[in-house]
C-alpha cells in the first residue's frame, strides 16, 4: 500500500502518556493507535459536546480527521483548540488552509494574517503568501455586493461567513445568531435570511423554512439561492410538483454576481431528480462563463450523476474526475466513479447525495433516537407503534423513501430496504416494491426488496420482470423459508434408525453400499410398507446399481400413490426432461413453487431438476438466474458447482 503523502495542517502528537482522563478517551486513544479512525471520530465528537473545554479531545480531533479527510470537521476542531490555545501558531496555519479547502476565504485571510503576525517563520509562509492574493481578490467581490457607504462592510461579510460555517458544522445555534448579527447591521442582506431558512430546515422547521426562502424571493424574485433551497425544502416535503414552477425560475435566474450560483442551480434540480435540466444548466455554464472563471467540485460531481443517469458514462466520468482533482477528499464522487468499473448488475444507480442530506438532520437526530429506544427496551412487541408514531409525526420521511431509494445510494438503499422488515405502512412498502421491481440498485438489493414485498403479499409469488444484469428477465420470486431440522414423528424410532443408516450408505455412492441399503430399506419396508421415502430411497438405491427401469418403475408408482410427494415428482420430471418432454415435467415441478417452506434436501431436488429443464429447453440465461438463487439460499451444497461448470462450458454464454 502507498505511502500517504505528508500533511501539513497542524495535528496532534502521536504518542500518549499516561495521563489521567476518563474511560472514554482512553477508548478514543485505542482507537487511534489501532488506526479505527471512524470509532475515534465518534467517541471524540460526543466527547466534545460533552467537555468542549478539553482541550485534548480538539488535538485528537485534528488528527483523525485528517486521516478521515473530513475537512469540515477538521475546521472545527481547530476553531475549538483555538479558542483554548490563541496563540498556536501551527493551528492557526492548520486552520487557514482549511477554510480554504471548505471554500470560506474570508475567514481565511482573517486567519492567514494571524498566523503571519504570530508566526512569520512557520513552514507553510510561503503557501500562505501566495494565497493571500488570491483571498484578497475574493474579499473585493464581496465589497461589491455592498453599498459603498457601507463603511463595516467586511464584519458583516465576515460574520455571515462565520454563519456558513457554523451551519456547515451543525452549530445551528451560533449560526443563527451569526445572521441576526448580520441582519441587525444590513437589515436587507439576502444571504442571511437565506442562511436562516437553512437554519430553520436543519432543525425540523419546514413550514419556517419555506416562508423564510419565499420572503426572500419577494424581495428578489431571481435569487439563487432562495429558488434551489426552495426546491429543496418542498422536495423534502415530498411536494416535487409545488417545486417544479421554481425549478423553471431557477434554470432561467440570471445573478452573476450571487455566491457560487451555477452549483445552486444544480444543486435544487438534483433534489427534484431533474436530470436533463442539470445537464441543461451545465450547458449553459459552458456557454457562458470564461475558461477562466471556475465552478466547485460539488457542480461537477452533481452534472456527472446526472450525465450517468441519462446514459453517457464517459461523460460522467470526465466530470467526476474533474470534481476529484478541484477536491481529492470528495468521497462521494470517488465512489460514484468507482461503481462505474463495477458489472451492471452491482451497481447502485449513481447518487448526488447520501442518506442524511435527503432527510433534515432533525428527522434523522429523532429517528436514530427511536431506534436507541427500541434497542434499549427490547420489547418487540413496541416496535410497530413506536415506528407508526415516528411516521405520523414526521410524514417527510416515508414521502421521501422513494426518491432515497432511487437516488440514495447504498447508504440510502441498504437502509430503507432493511427497514422493510419491520415497517409495513403501505405507502412505505409501495416504495420498496417499485424499488425492487424498477433499475436502481444492485440485483441482490432489488432481490432482497423483492422478497420483503413477496412476504408482505404484494407480489405473486409467480414469474415477476425483473432487472437483472441490465437486462429485464422473467423470473420466479424465492421468498422461501427453508429448515435443515430432520421431521420426526413420521416413522417409528427403528424405522428412524433404519433410514438414518441406508441414507448415509446411499451417499457413499458405492454399490456395494447401495446393495446394503437396499436390505436396510427392504426391511423397513416391510414394517411400514406405505412410506413413501422409504420408497424413494430404494428407487435410489435401484440407479445406484443400474438397475434404471426398476427404478423409473418403483418412482411412477410412489407418484400415482403420492401424487402430491416432491421427491417422486422431481425425478419423474427429470424422466420427462430425458425424453424432451418439457411440459410435461414443467406440470410436475411448478406447483411447489408456490410453497413456502422446504427442507434443504426438497429444495435441492427442486432446483436440481428445474435448472436441468431449463438447460434441455436452451433458456441458459434462465438457468443461471435459477442458481443464482439456489446458490444464495444453499452456497455449500455440491450440485451447485456440478451446474455452474456445465454452465460455463455452454458456448452460446
């Protein structure tokens, strides 16, 4: 594995001592020597609403997200070290760069400077030299944004940028303080009142945030910002079509001079699921901006889902890799790239956003609480009406399932699929049957899907069309319970034993052990002459010996005396298949498939003889879907390899 390249934001010191702090950081710090970034992460960050005054949780912040890459959180962990440690030169410096990376160069050049001051010889002044002007020309384009008699015009730009951040951070309460302060100076400063709306969203408030976001566009009907938030919020609302008249605004609003404005428009339409207006917008900025001017990593990564969405891979490629190269920590363009070397059937569709950016962090902050309170009380018999109330009070969640399910990504997709096992509200399951039957998803996630709405009754259990390595297939649905547990009560306890014993002489595959057999199963016969295992096994044990018309004989009679027993039709159905006389065998085999509960022997010998008809038939694709099946319910059964090699020496695959 390559060597990581060499950071140089400030970090905390490596090594620990043996220093007095409670049980919860000595975790922390295991964690970090065993290299669980993720575990430390969470344990530090609860560690730090809970003493923001240890100064050491900041330090071993720092450190895990930078191995993290987590650039945000580095931020803030600096900005609280600092608080404790003002005049830290390398954290100043540490910190500086970081807002430069979470693109708030106001902040930067207020930080760069108090770096120079305190520490003019620190490794990175040069870097820092050359940025400056860079951060110097930014502050002149917010100036412009000002009447020139504004003379406190950068504490005001300075402070809602200190608001951005501290939303960004999920400091919701400092951050609306920020835009008050704001708003208090500059009482018609749209960005503020935007920022407010993302404030009042963040915390539950949807009604506040729209009234707030249209009050805007009262004031300035083409604002940016306030459409895509506004797109957003109704979106979330699971209101796409009071969203869509906003997104036309949105696509036509002409604001150079607002904030960023072209990953905003992209950024509202990929919440609706707007794919060819993003792609629209896209070609407008093509059109009309300089090659010098430059947009951010996230409107390239949003424009590449959109492209692979509309089928043009290449071209979601280009825009993925151009996202990585302006932000090499962007996780989820790199992912999004990466599933597109994967074979179609594991791929999850491409995904602008994860799971927690389709819901408001207040829905998700409640719903993880409801699920600490299930997992704390135990009682099973709670989790129906717990779940209801959570829906009732928050119906945002179930009216956005179906785009998370489309758009969400395997965070979004694993997690709904698997609450489909103990949610069964009826518009929830509606959108995990179209989840299931539609394109979005790995095959074994569609298929998981499948088996939930299969349980819940809402699919037949018959053929279904399903999406299966990007083709659309006509398959059987498999929601079947299977057990290894042998039957007891059938037979007497020395006819037990007796079939117990030539069983295991049978799978000897000997003849001498099959002739063995035959006299063990003779005399149970003769005490239970009705059995029709018993039967069946000595039928076995008759094509073990090539005694082949013995056999078919024995087996055409167990079926006319059990017409309804599975081991004695699956055979005679292979008789059938030999003589290419597929309906026939097709007649035999397909009532069990509307059963729901086989012994893994009965299951065997069913898939066994279904994809040998399949096979006879030519249906090859069949076949393999077949095993497919088979091989997820019984990996370790030995006839699955039998068939995957026949398979594989089939030309026409």
């Amino acid at each position: 594995m390559a060597k990581k390249k060499k950071r140089s934001w400030a970090v905390a010191p490596r090594g620990f001592g043996s220093k007095n702090l409670d049980t919860e950081l000595h975790k922390a710090e295991a964690r970090i020597v065993h290299e669980q970034w993720a575990d430390a992460y969470q344990i530090l960050s609860t560690l730090g609403q809970q003493y923001p005054q240890e100064k050491r949780i900041w330090m071993y912040l720092t450190q895990v997200c930078v191995e993290l890459d987590h650039f945000r959180g580095y931020q803030q962990a600096c900005e609280h070290w600092l608080e404790l440690d003002p005049n830290n030169g390398d954290l100043l410096y540490g910190l500086g760069f970081s807002y430069m990376v979470n693109q708030h160069p106001l902040l930067a050049l207020q930080t760069f400077s108090r770096a120079l001051e305190c520490q003019p010889d620190h490794d990175g002044v040069d870097q820092v030299r050359e940025a400056i002007p860079k951060l110097e020309a930014f502050a002149e384009e917010a100036k412009a944004n000002f009447a020139e008699s504004t003379e406190d015009w950068w504490e005001i730009a300075l402070r809602h940028e200190q608001a951005q951040a501290y939303l960004e951070e999920g400091e919701y309460a400092k951050a609306c303080q920020a835009e008050q302060d704001v708003l208090e100076r500059q009482p018609d400063f749209l960005p503020a009142r935007n920022n407010l709306s993302l404030v009042a969203w963040a915390e539950g408030d949807l009604d506040s945030a729209i009234s707030t976001a249209q009050s805007v566009l009262a004031a300035a009907p083409n604002n940016t910002h306030a459409l895509s938030n506004l797109i957003r919020f109704l979106t979330q609302q699971g209101n796409d079509a009071a969203a869509q008249p906003y997104a036309e605004r949105l696509k036509a609003a002409d604001e150079p001079d607002a904030w960023n404005p072209w990953t905003k428009k992209v950024e509202g339409l990929s919440y609706l699921g707007d794919d060819a207006a993003v792609v629209e917008v896209y070609e407008q900025w093509r059109a009309t901006v300089p090659a010098s001017e430059v947009v951010d990593a996230l409107f390239h990564h949003l424009v590449a889902v959109a492209l692979a969405r509309l089928d043009q891979p290449q071209a979601a490629r280009a825009q993925w890799k151009i996202a990585l190269e302006e932000s090499p920590g962007m996780t989820i363009a790199e992912k999004n790239l990466n599933e597109l070397l994967f074979p179609i059937g594991q791929r999850h569709g491409a995904w602008p956003f994860g799971l927690n950016e389709w819901l408001s962090p207040k829905i998700m902050a409640d719903f993880q609480q409801v699920l600490v309170s299930l997992k704390r009380s135990g009682k099973a018999g709670k989790l129906k009406s717990t779940f209801k109330r959570f829906f009732d009070e928050h119906p945002a969640f179930i009216k956005q399932a179906p785009k998370i399910l489309e758009r969400g990504g395997p965070e979004g997709q694993s997690f709904l699929v698997s609450m489909a096992e103990q949610i069964h509200i009826p518009e929830f399951m509606q959108a995990i049957k179209d989840f299931g039957l539609g394109q979005n998803g790995t095959d074994q996630m569609r298929n998981q899907a499948v088996v939930h709405v299969l349980k819940a009754g809402l699919v037949p259990r018959d053929k279904v069309r399903m999406w299966i390595e990007g083709e659309w297939r006509d398959v059987m649905l498999m929601g079947y319970e299977l057990y290894g547990e042998p039957e007891t009560g059938k037979h007497s306890r020395r006819v037990t034993d007796w079939l117990a014993e030539a069983t295991s002489l049978l799978h000897e595959q000997s003849k001498d052990a099959a002739l063995e057999a035959e006299e063990i199963l003779q005399k149970a016969l003769a005490v239970e002459p009705d059995a029709p295992d018993l039967l069946n096994n000595l039928a076995a044990a008759y094509m073990r010996l090539d005694r082949e018309q013995e056999a078919e004989a024995l087996i055409l009679n167990i079926h006319e005396r059990f017409p309804d027993y599975l081991f004695a039709c699956t055979s005679l159905a292979k008789f059938h298949i030999r003589d290419r006389e597929f309906d026939a065998a097709e007649t035999l085999l397909k009532p069990f498939f509307k059963h729901e509960r086989f012994h893994f022997s009965e299951f065997a010998a069913l898939m066994d003889a279904q994809i040998e008809l399949e096979i006879a038939r030519k249906n090859y694709q069949a076949a393999e879907t077949w095993l497919d099946m088979w091989a997820k319910a019984d990996p370790d059964h030995p006839l699955i390899e039998y068939w995957d090699e026949r398979l594989e020496a089939i030309p026409e695959l």
